[in-house]
C-alpha cells in the first residue's frame, strides 16, 4: 500500500502542502529513547548509552544499544505473522526465511525494514484524536489506557465528524488513545507493576479486532499508528490479532508509542487535524522494526 501515489492522492498531498508557509510548523512525534528506563513492556531491553572521550582529545563519541520497540516505532513486516496454522509473514516468507545464512554466512534481509527506507513513510496524516473527543464528549465515563479496551470504528468516525476532519484515500492514520497522557500521571511503582511479565495480562485500550475494522482501514490508510503500546486493543479478542492481517497480509505499517501530546495541542490550535508526514526509518538492511524519525508538519 506504498507504492506509487495515484493521480488523486497526490492531487491531496500537493493541497496539503499549499497550507505550508515559507516557514512551516513542524511538531515531532517520537517519544524519546530513554522514556522507558530500567525495564520497559513486554520485556524489551532498554535505551543504554554510552558517553566517551577519543583518547586524549577534546573528542567524545557514543554508543547506543536498544530494542527498536521499546519507545516510538514502526512494525516492519518481520515483525509479526500469521500466527498457526499459517506461520508466514508477508508475501509467504517463513521464519526459516528469515533466520538462514547464504552459503557466504550472510544473513538473509528478507522482508526489513531497510526497503522503507529507500522511499520513507510520507503523505497526508490525519490525527483521530480520540482522548479530546471522550473527554468533550463522554466526561464521566470511565476510561483506563492500561485496561484492554476496543475504541471503535463508530467511535472514530464520530471522532472526525467532531473534529471537522475529512478522511481521503491513502492517509496516514494517527489515533490518541490517551495513553501518553495517562503514562505521565502514573507513579514509578505503577509503571512497573505494569511492566512486570505477571501484569501483562492487564492488557492496553487500542483499536478493536473485527473484519469490519480491517474493510474500513483497506478502504482508507496507507499506514497506521498510535500512542498505545501495542496499537489495536491488547490482548486480541477472538482468533486473530489485526497485527496479522496488516502487516503480514497487506505489508502495511504499523506504528506504536507514537507521541502524540504536543501534536494534538497544536491541531486544536490550528483547529485543522491533517498535515503533512514525513518518516525516514533507519537503514537496517533485515531490521524488524525501526524509530520512526517522524514530523507532522502544518
């Protein structure tokens, strides 16, 4: 779903760019590598950085080691499949695929997040800012991000009716669940009782399951995201995750952590919630997934 633009979309695309002045506003969208710090959900390793000097030299250089999803990140197709009793990812690749070496001890690159890189991940965003929405609109209902909860279609779609937002073919999809906000009010303790691998089962709010929710991303984005950790409502209810279809399936991106606080401050200021994306994965030649490198710019 990102190849060639058609006629239309770029026809959208060049709309947005005329809302761009001589110096347009840009609003970042990664949440920053050290945000987890001593441990992080589903048990990924942490950001760890090391400062040094070159010798004697007025000289530093650092290192850097970390899981490509512990903080902002796009889902490249090696990252999740379709689970039994498929077990392929996209475009049939299997995990031997993945993890075999050529006669040359060369590690295969099959299906990395590298090939993004080449074109990066650019259009029209759209923010369905949900949390403003609830909170306008549902003030005294109940609403934990750290609970499993499906947001609907429905909801979504009142979401942009509420916000004046138009959705065109091939947008990019940005939801606030109201995760971020939610992350910054808890306690040390909390987050690490969440994070523990026993509380896993608390599950995240996120987008919910169904074939219907599948027909209406089809029909509408060339990528998804949002601030959730896990982007659809975790865990899945029923017998697929919509990580399967997606990005297996239909090879389309799938974005998480995204921090989307400043941006949504800035499209009410704006009382516009579309913009223009531009995303530059890393050059990982067999990457799994990647930070997204991500600016929404009005």
């Amino acid at each position: 779903m990102l190849g060639e633009l058609s006629f239309s979309y770029t026809h959208y695309i060049r709309a947005e760019i005329q809302h761009l002045t001589c110096y347009p506003l840009s609003v970042s969208l990664n949440w920053p590598l050290t945000a987890q710090k001593e441990t992080a959900f589903f048990a990924r390793q942490t950001f760890h950085h090391n400062v040094f000097q070159k010798g004697e030299r007025t000289v530093n250089d650092d290192e850097w080691s970390f899981n490509s999803q512990v903080s902002s990140q796009w889902d490249g197709t090696r990252h999740y499949g379709y689970q039994e009793p498929h077990n392929v990812f996209y475009n049939g690749v299997t995990m031997d695929d993945i993890h075999k070496c050529d006669e040359h001890g060369n590690k295969s690159t099959v299906n990395g997040i590298h090939a993004w890189s080449e074109q990066g991940i650019v259009g029209r965003g759209i923010l369905l800012d949900f949390d403003r929405w609830r909170l306008a609109t549902r003030p005294n209902e109940p609403f934990d991000a750290f609970q499993t909860y499906g947001i609907t279609v429905e909801d979504l779609k009142a979401v942009a009716a509420y916000q004046g937002t138009e959705i065109k073919f091939g947008d990019i999809l940005l939801i606030r669940s109201g995760y971020m906000r939610q992350f910054a009010e808890k306690s040390a303790a909390d987050l690490q009782a969440y994070k523990d691998i026993s509380h896993w089962g608390k599950g995240f709010a996120g987008l919910e399951q169904g074939e219907h929710v599948l027909k209406w991303i089809w029909e509408n984005f060339s990528a998804v995201a949002g601030d959730q950790p896990s982007f659809e409502s975790w865990p899945a209810k029923g017998d697929y995750a919509l990580h399967e279809v997606l990005l297996a399936g239909w090879g389309c991106p799938i974005g998480e952590l995204f921090d989307l606080e400043k941006l949504s401050k800035q499209c009410e200021k704006e009382n516009r919630w579309s913009f223009f994306v531009s995303s530059e994965v890393c050059n990982v030649p067999g990457g799994v997934a990647s930070p997204p490198n991500i600016l929404a710019i009005f």
